[in-house]
C-alpha cells in the first residue's frame, strides 16, 4: 500500500455553527483520513495551507442510526481533527471566505 499524501489525509473541511466559531481562535476544522494519525495530519494542513500547526486534536465520529420506512441502518464512522495553529501563523484563506 503506497504512503498517504497531504491530499488523501485531509479530505474536507468541516463547516458547522460551532466549528465557524472557532476560527476566530486560529481552529479549523477538518474531515480526515480514519488511518491518519496527528503528526501526519499536521503536516498535511502545512504543506496543503502553508501554516504552522501547534496542535492537533482527533476524534472518532460514530456512524448514526438512519431509518428509510422499516428499515434502518448505519451511516458510515469517520474521523475528525481540530487543528489550532500558531499565533503568528496566517489565517487558512479558504475559511476566510465563510463569513
């Protein structure tokens, strides 16, 4: 299996209420690879957005309980990262463009 680059680890960007908030912090957001562990997420968001990362925190999202008429299944887990950067760091533009 060939090594993960910076554009399979971060698949798409998280846009919630909360998680807009949380830009004025330097937090961003992000849809992860599950198999992705935090160092290679932070130098993925580096390379992708040419920022400093100073942390990085993951969660397991769930999948949750859909129903369709009688039958019901699963949506599908995945895998979630914050990623704080530095305070002199510039700002990810592609959030910029949110408010």
């Amino acid at each position: 299996m060939s090594p993960l680059t910076a554009r399979d680890i971060i698949l798409a960007p998280v846009v919630t209420e909360k998680s807009v908030g949380q830009i004025g912090e330097k937090k961003y957001t992000f849809r992860v690879a599950k198999d992705a562990n935090k160092i290679q997420i932070a130098k993925a968001v580096e390379e992708i957005f040419g920022v400093k990362v100073k942390k990085v925190n993951t969660i397991k999202m769930r999948g949750r309980l859909r129903r369709m008429g009688r039958s019901e299944g699963y949506t599908p887990s995945w895998k979630k990262a914050v990623v704080t950067l530095t305070e002199d760091s510039k700002t990810i533009e592609f959030f910029d463009g949110l408010f």
